[in-house]
C-alpha cells in the first residue's frame, strides 16, 4: 500500500472489481446471496466511516 491517497483508492476500486469478477466467474445468480453481500459491505462501510470520522451530516445519510 503506498501514501498516496489516490492511489489506495484506485488499488481499493481495483480490488472491488475482482471481486465482482469472481463473482460472475462462480456464477453467483441467488439474488438473495447478492443482496446479503450488499448489505454487508454496506454495514462495513458505514461502522468504517464512523470509525474513522467519515461521517457528516448529510453524506449519504439518506437525508433529503
């Protein structure tokens, strides 16, 4: 992992998109086994963001 900021998200996006490939290559189809994937990233991103103070009023929140 390197120290620039850019960088790590690019390596980071790179990541998630062979994720996504292995799924396509297992032939994931069980929308019920995607939707838990999705809800646990999601989890993970959200308790990430509070750890690490990434949350403020009103990103992402789903406040209108």
């Amino acid at each position: 992992m390197s120290g620039d900021p850019h960088e790590a998200r690019m390596e980071l996006a790179s990541w998630f998109a062979k994720m996504l490939a292995e799924l396509d290559e297992d032939h994931v189809d069980d929308p019920a086994a995607i939707d838990d994937l999705r809800y646990r990233v999601g989890k993970t991103f959200a308790e990430w963001r509070l750890k690490w103070g990434y949350i403020t009023p009103g990103s992402g929140g789903g406040q209108t």
